[in-house]
C-alpha cells in the first residue's frame, strides 16, 4: 500500500502539472472501487478548474473553481499515471484536461476510493474525522508524538502505524523510523520517555523526507505519475532486509510479526 512519501510524491506531481488545468472529460468505467463513486461524476467534473492540491494523511485533494474538493485515496494498488497512449488493464477512470493531458487512474485491487465534497467540509468528511497528526507539520515533535502515544500498552511500532495517533507512517517507515531512533518495536508505545519521543519524532521526518526526495519506495504496485519506480527501496536500513546484517553493527536483522505485518528490526542497535 502506498505511504506518506508515496501520496506525497505523486501529489506534487499533480500539482506541477494541473494546477490551473480544466478538466475537459473524464471516462468512467465502473461505477465503484472500494465504494460507489460519486454520482454524475464526470459531468461534476468537466470544465472545472483545478486551483490546487494539498494531501491530509494517505489522501490527496484537488481544489476545484466551485468549491468543491475530489478527494482520492489509492487505496492497496492504485496508480495515477500520466498517459495518452491507449486504455491499459484495470484502468477504471480516465482524466481529460484541457491542455492535452491525460491522467489514468489503475487499480487492480479496486481498494481505492473517491470522492467530491464540499472544500470547507474536509474537517468533517467521514474519511478524515479520526486522524492523527501529520508528521510532516511543524509542530509534529516529541513531545506532540508523546502524547499521541501516552497510556497505551500496544507495542510501538503498531501504535506508530495507528492512523489515529500519526498518519501515513506505514510498515516499511515506521520499521526503518525505529531502527534509526533506536528503539524496539515490541517495547509499549506509552512508555517512551521525552528524549526517546523526541529521537523517533526525528527519525520519522528524516526518513520521510528521504523517501519523498527518492520518489518513493517501490516493492510491487506502486509507480510515480511518469511511470518510473520509487527509489528509496534501494535505502532501505532494516525492511525485507532480515538475516543480512545491520548496516550499522553487523548483527543479523530480525523479522517478526506484529500485527499481521512483517516488522524487521536490529536485536542490537534496536535492544
């Protein structure tokens, strides 16, 4: 499933390229994903003009001109892809701007979702009511992470992945996030002292970053907007990196799994 830097990256892909656009068609060709697509959407849509995008959490948002928002979330395999070529398997919408561009929507998994609401609505959108901080924002820093943590029991690197507490810090970032703080995945989240907070807070912006300014990670599904691969896979400390050594001390990267997901981690630097 694409993360932060995933949505992130292809965010300001869109936005180089659409902002100020009209939309001039739009083909539909089923009338759901994860849930029914909104009705009449590609007359919604045409001749609006995207004023800019933003991203809250795993979801992007488009600003049109009548204030309204198409809110899209990529779900486990959605790709948006820039493309004039023909009509490729999977690819459920097709977006027509008035320059000659042409944006595809493909997903396989039908996991993604879409939809128009009102701009001055998000805050109360069903999708966004119950996220957790941005790690991206300024004030994302131990001690806002510590209190977002505060009192739970549940191990750390699943609580960090809760999109109540922070969102968009998936499997792959919040396993490398921890192994760059130091700090062990099975320990309780609540437990964490200031510096440690702090510590993680940090690792998690860092590895972010990092991961925006490489475009992404790409293990399956995931490409950028122009077709290529992310490259922060080729970065990767801990995650599907288990019995090779640590590129810090040597000893051997564990795998285990919390939650239903596969956490790597150093028994050493990690301890």
């Amino acid at each position: 499933m694409p993360e932060l830097p995933e949505v992130e990256t292809v965010m300001r892909a869109l936005a180089r390229r659409l902002e100020g656009r009209r939309f001039e068609g739009v083909v539909q060709r089923r009338p759901n994903l994860r849930f029914p697509l909104p009705l009449n959407l590609p007359l919604r849509l045409e001749g609006r003009r995207v004023e800019g995008f933003a991203r809250r959490a795993k979801y992007i948002q488009a600003r049109l001109d009548d204030g309204q928002a198409l809110l899209l979330h990529l779900g486990m395999s959605g790709r948006l892809v820039f493309d004039g070529g023909p009509m490729g398997p999977h690819e459920h919408l097709t977006f027509a701007f008035d320059d000659g561009t042409v944006l595809r929507f493909v997903d396989p998994r039908r996991f993604g979702m879409l939809d128009l609401c009102p701009s001055d609505g998000l805050a109360t959108h069903p999708w966004f009511r119950r996220l957790g901080l941005e790690p991206l924002d300024p004030g994302f820093d131990g001690k806002a992470l510590r209190s977002a943590l505060e009192g739970t029991r549940t191990a750390l690197k699943v609580a960090l992945m809760d999109q109540r507490r922070v969102v968009g810090v998936g499997n792959i970032y919040a396993s490398e996030s921890l192994h760059r703080a130091r700090l062990a995945p099975h320990r309780p989240a609540g437990g964490l002292g200031a510096g440690e907070a702090e510590a993680l807070a940090r690792a998690v912006r860092a590895v972010l970053a990092e991961a925006i300014l490489a475009g992404g990670s790409s293990l399956r599904d995931y490409v950028q907007t122009n077709g290529e691969l992310g490259g922060f896979q080729r970065n990767f400390r801990v995650y599907d990196r288990a019995g090779l050594p640590c590129v810090d001390c040597g000893s051997m990267i564990e795998r285990r799994v919390q939650g239903g997901r596969a956490t790597f981690f150093c028994p050493s630097c990690q301890s």
